[in-house]
C-alpha cells in the first residue's frame, strides 16, 4: 500500500469562520490574510495505492464555480487532474472516491465541465458516501441549506454513479476503514488507513489545519462541536494506540503530522 498527498488547488476562506471560538487577536498574528481576512486553504486530497485499488480521498473544487463564487473564494485552477497525471494516474485508473463530506471544496471535483458538457470526473469509480451526508444534501434542512447544491453537484453521480451510501462504518478494504463521525456536517467520515508499518487518520474538515489540532478549536462552520470534540477525542486516541500519523487537508505547511508532535490534552 501506497499513500500520495495529491493537491487539487486552493481557495480562500473567511478567516473568522474558518478559525471559529479561536480569536482574531491569536491565530491573525500567524496566518497570512488577504484584504478581505481571507486565508488560503489549501486542497490537499489523499490517494491510496493498493494492489488492486486506487482510492482518492475527496475531489476539491472542480472546473464549474460560478462567478459568485469566484469572487467569494478566489480560487486556484481546478489541479487534480495534473497532479494525478504527475504521478502517473489517469481518471480512469481511480476505483474509488471516498467523500468525506458533501461541501462544495470537497465535492465540486466530483463533476467537470467539458465546454457545454458535463460528466463525472472518475466515471469508472464507486462512491463512498455517508448515508446521513447524502439525505441532508439531498433534502437540507434550513440550517444547511446554503452548504450543499445537489442539483449542480450531485444529481450527475446519483444518476450515473456507482453510489456506495455507508451506515456509520464500513471496511473498504484489508487496511482501509470509514468511520462517521458527524460534528462538522452530520454525515462527515474519516479513513483510517493501517499501512505495512504506518497507521494514518485522515480527518477531513474534523481537523484541517495545525491550528485545529486544539480539541476545543471548531470552525463556525460545524453543525456540532460537541461531536467534533468527541471526533477529535477518538482519532487522538486511536492515533496513540498506533504511534499513528496525522493528515491534515486545508493547512498550506503543514501534510503529515506524527501523534507523537502533538502535546494533546483531552
């Protein structure tokens, strides 16, 4: 087994949302803003190589924001198909994409626009996806509303996909689990993936910076920060228990992170 960090691009988020109950006064002094407070976030997509499997983790932002959106989050050039090509992989290669959650920087990538076509990014893949994420999507209610386009991001995959929807748990393969647990959306999931002589937790949204390692530092983008403190409790004791490794998603320095780096208290 095989990991590779693949970047799809950036975009910039509020910087007060994304930092959440952590005030301006702390992180403003280590963080690069841009005029509006914004902060780059990186997109930093996970890709596991097995012998028979190739399983990305995520699909960033994709080809088709619209221009509202362009000027919100001043996005990079839609990446992933170059960075896979770097390291050898075609669309066509990938079998699986794990969603971690349905947020349009994590799911946009699930289709591309070909000029006046559209068609799924990865048409021979099957898609894992939580089922609580999928309805909520699918039907938000008025507290998520603004934070899924089903009808521009997910009705392609629901009628052409090879849909996967996932019940709290599930084995993907030997080495690779998805586990749901909530917190930032009510359907986010994390892999946890025990290599020949590794064991990583890539986290998603749950923890997506160094800054966010804290237990008690959400962004105000999370529908419950109960459970994503309970999350964090989990995957910082799981990570103990195999002197595992860390992957982080949005911090623009910082990819692999051992357990061991980290002075957590819970």
């Amino acid at each position: 087994m095989k990991l590779f960090k693949v970047l799809a691009g950036h975009y910039w988020s509020d910087g007060g949302a994304f930092m959440g109950v952590l005030p301006w006064a702390i992180w403003g002094k280590e963080v690069s803003t841009d005029e509006r407070r914004r902060q780059r976030m990186d997109l930093n997509l996970l890709l596991i190589v097995t012998e028979n499997r190739r399983i990305l983790v995520d699909t960033g932002l994709g080809n088709r924001l619209t221009d509202k959106q362009k000027d919100i989050y001043r996005p990079s050039d839609f990446q992933l198909p170059v960075s896979l090509a770097e390291l050898g992989f075609r669309d066509i290669d990938i079998t699986d994409v794990v969603m971690t959650h349905l947020h349009f920087d994590h799911a946009g990538g699930i289709v591309t626009g070909f000029g006046t076509e559209d068609a799924l990014t990865f048409p021979q893949a099957r898609y894992w996806i939580q089922k609580a994420e999928w309805e909520m999507a699918r039907q938000p209610d008025g507290l998520n509303q603004a934070a899924y386009s089903f009808e521009w991001q997910l009705s392609l995959l629901e009628k052409e996909g090879k849909l996967e929807l996932i019940d709290n748990e599930c084995e993907l393969c030997p080495g690779v689990s998805l586990k749901r647990v909530g917190g930032h959306t009510i359907g986010s999931q994390i892999v946890e993936i025990q290599a020949e002589d590794k064991f990583y937790i890539y986290p998603g949204d749950i923890i997506p910076t160094r800054f966010h390692t804290s237990p008690a530092i959400t962004s105000a983008y999370d529908v419950n920060r109960k459970e994503t403190f309970e999350a964090k409790r989990y995957i910082y004791n799981k990570l103990k228990e195999h002197s595992g490794y860390l992957l982080l998603d949005h911090d623009t320095r910082h990819w692999e992170i051992p357990i061991t780096d980290l002075k957590i208290r819970l």
